[in-house]
C-alpha cells in the first residue's frame, strides 16, 4: 500500500485518537439535537419507542413509520451506541471503522435500531471471546452485521408469538447470527476478492436466506414491505449538502489548506481493504468524504428523485465508504450504469428501490478502479437487474440487499474479466517473442 511519506508532506494538522472519538460523539450528539428542529419531545418520545417495536423489513423507512424527528434520534443512539462498542474494543477511528459509524448512521433511518441491533454484536463479540482472539478482529462483523436486525424485530414482534417466546426466538436468532458472522465474512472475501465492499453484506446474504427458509419452513410467512416518506427532500437535501461541505472544509483545514492526499486515494482502486486514512491521510479522507456526499446527493436530485429514509441512507453510506474504498472517479461509472439500466428496463428510476440500487452499486466501485470504466459500467448495469430479484431469498431482513447482489457481481465479473487480460496478455507475451522475418535473414547475411 502507498502512503505519504510524512517528511515530504505539509504540516497536516493531526488528530489524536482522543479527539476523534469526540468529535464523532458530538457528531452523534448533534444529529440528536437536529430532532427538534422537526417535532416536539413528546413526537420524538413517541416516534422512538414505535420505531423500537416495528418488524424493520426492507423498506421501513422511519421518517414515515414515525417521524422525522424520532428517526433523527434513532440515529443519534445507534451511534453512540456504536462508538462505545469501538472504545471498549479498544479500537482506533480508522477508515474502515469511519465508514461502519456512517453505515450504521445511515441505515438508522430505515432498519436498525438498538434493540433489534446489540444482540447481533454481542454474538460477534462472543466469537471473539470464544475462540481467544482480541475483540478488534470482530469489530467489524459486529457493526456492519447490525444488518440483519430485522431478523431479530420481525421474530419478536410480526408473527403473532406472545412478547416473551418472540423475544426469546428473536435475541437468540439475532446472537447466533452474530457469533457465526465473522468466520463467514472472512470466507466470503475469497469468493469476491475484495471487489464488493459490502463484504459482510454479502455474508449476511446468505445469513439471512438460511435464517428465512427455516422460518418459511415452518410456517412463518416474511414479507418484503415498502413504507416510504417523500415529505422531507428539501429538508434533508440542506442538511446533506451542508455537511458534506463541511466535511470538505474540515479535510481541507486538517490538509493545511491543501488537496495533497487526495490524489494518492484516486490511484488507488479501493479493492479491500484500503484504508484511505493511511494512503492519503485524514484530511485527504475527509475530503474525498465531503466530495462523495455532495456528488450522490445532486445525482440523486438530478434524476428528479426523492430524499426518502432508504436513499438518505444510501448517501451517508457512500459517504462513510469515502474512507474505505470509494472515490467520485470509481464510483460514478457504476451509478451511470445502473442508471442506464433503469431506463432501458421496465423499472422506474425514481422510484426509492431503484434508487437505492443506484446509490449502492458503488460497493463495486473496485472493479471501476482495477479494470476500467467501461467494466464498471456494465458492473453497475448488471448490479441493477440483480438486486431487484434476490431480496425474496432474505425475505428483506438482510438490509444490506445490495451488498449481498453485489458479491455475487463481483463473484462473476471478477474471474471473467481476469480470463480475459490472462489471454490478452498470453497473446502480447507470445506476439513479443516472435522473430521478424526481417530480422531472420539480417542475422543469416550476417552470418
């Protein structure tokens, strides 16, 4: 991996560990803060506890289930409740754990919440304390695994058990799922080679579909829902923008007023797993951030969709993968290919499922950086076609759906187009080490 050597660099301001977990508290204190600016204590109250006790299927989105505010608040607790997890694993803020802290901030809109969510961490962590290893190596199997949270609402609380025996099934269905994540995600990157980003995504896929077919096996009916809010564009298009230049202009500041580092992450491909904090720095990330999140929000308005819960969430997840992974350079060919795809099919583009394909393409924003723009585009295309079928397979309790659409991508564009530059560059070896004729008989003459 190239990083910056730090004697030729300008005087970057730093960040002490210390300092960054504060910032992201107040982060997640202010996000609590901005609930007011919508409804009234008691609406939040209220709308919190609803959000608490709802199935959370794909797609629930809290800003319409409850309100604004609540879902606001919602967002503030999941992270906290996030970044205490990171401190008592004694964990540094770094690129990947940037991005589950914004994962995690963006799917509180429409999925997770606390209860259907520390069940889930606290069977990864158990992993970790099972089988000896530090708990750091299971940090991120326990946060990006808060995908299946579903699972543990829509036991508990959709299929008409008493409260005691649903809450049984569903804590202990949400700890097994946990504990046997991390082993299974770190299986799983061999299969996509580190090309969806979504890798635990892709592993609680398959988590999910086992899950759902004992489920269906006995008896139990899921289904797939679409509560939907497209009151608050104007709103939260400010709000995304706002921040978005904010985290610019902060990376710019930590940069000395500088864009050095950002050229270092555009070289990269962004192929798991790529730290952008230790390629290009801090203040680099933050701006490649900042960057995403004004570039996903204008795409999104520009093709005259919605600011729902769901496609809220998909932009603060492209932003938090700003630092792992993703770049404007490597994700924009994949959005357009989806795009393109939408409107050559009988799908409607602005339509929130549609649009949360799009934004989520980008977890196959390494095959654009690796192959070629043209490779990502048609990735992106195929992504699109995918992700509308496979969500039954889960029954939507896996709120990663794309991650899990875009492994099985990844898995087959990946070696295809590997065969293919093995043979052209077989060809150009083979080519090279012909004689010319010419030269053939100037060597005979010679002679």
């Amino acid at each position: 991996m190239t990083t910056i050597p730090i004697e030729n660099a300008p005087a970057f301001h730093t960040l002490p560990a210390k300092i960054l977990y504060r910032l992201f508290t107040f982060f997640a204190l202010f996000i609590g803060l901005l609930a007011f600016l919508f409804n009234t204590p008691i609406e939040i109250w209220d709308g919190f506890w609803l959000i608490m006790r709802s199935p959370a299927n794909l797609l629930t989105d809290y800003m319409e289930l409850a309100n604004p505010g609540a879902t606001l608040m919602n967002a503030s607790v999941m992270t906290l409740h996030a970044l205490l997890i990171v401190r008592l694993c004694n964990a540094k803020i770094n690129g990947p754990v940037i991005a589950a802290l914004f994962l995690i901030i963006g799917f509180s809109f429409f999925g997770k919440n606390f209860y259907n969510s520390m069940p889930i961490v606290v069977g990864a962590l158990s992993y970790a304390w099972v089988t000896r290893h530090p708990l750091e190596k299971s940090l991120l199997a326990a946060l990006f695994g808060t995908a299946l949270g579903p699972l543990v609402s829509e036991l508990t609380f959709n299929q008409g058990l008493s409260l005691p025996v649903g809450m049984t099934l569903g804590l202990t269905a949400g700890f097994v799922a946990g504990f046997i994540l991390p082993p299974l995600a770190q299986h799983a990157i061999s299969f996509t080679k580190g090309f969806s980003l979504y890798n635990v995504g892709f592993t609680c896929g398959f988590v999910g579909t086992i899950f759902i077919s004992l489920m269906r096996s006995f008896g139990m009916t899921v289904d797939i829902v679409s509560i939907i809010s497209n009151d608050y564009t104007t709103a939260f298009s400010v709000l995304l923008i706002l921040m978005s230049l904010l985290l610019a202009l902060f990376g710019y500041y930590l940069n000395n007023w500088s864009f050095y580092g950002l050229k270092e992450i555009y070289r990269h491909t962004g192929q798991l797993s790529t730290d952008y904090v230790e390629v290009g720095g801090l203040g680099a990330t933050f701006l490649n951030m900042g960057f995403l999140g004004i570039f996903s929000t204008l795409f999104i308005l520009l093709l005259g969709g919605d600011l729902s819960g769901p496609v809220i969430g998909g932009i603060l997840s492209i932003v938090g993968f700003g630092a792992f992974g993703k770049n404007v350079l490597t994700a924009a060919p994949i959005m357009l290919g989806a795009t393109v795809m939408s409107s050559l099919t009988l799908h409607d583009t602005q339509s929130p499922s549609i649009l949360i394909a799009i934004l989520f393409s980008t977890t196959l924003s390494p095959i654009a950086g690796q192959y070629s723009n043209l490779v990502g585009f048609i990735a992106g295309a195929l992504h699109l076609s995918l992700v509308v079928n496979v969500g039954f397979l889960h029954g939507g309790v896996n709120l990663y759906n794309n991650g899990f659409a875009g492994g099985l991508i990844a898995g087959i564009v990946v070696p295809i187009v590997d065969a293919i530059h093995v043979q052209r560059a077989a060809r150009l070896t083979t080519s090279s080490q012909e004689v010319d004729p010419a030269e053939e008989v100037e060597t005979v003459d010679k002679r």
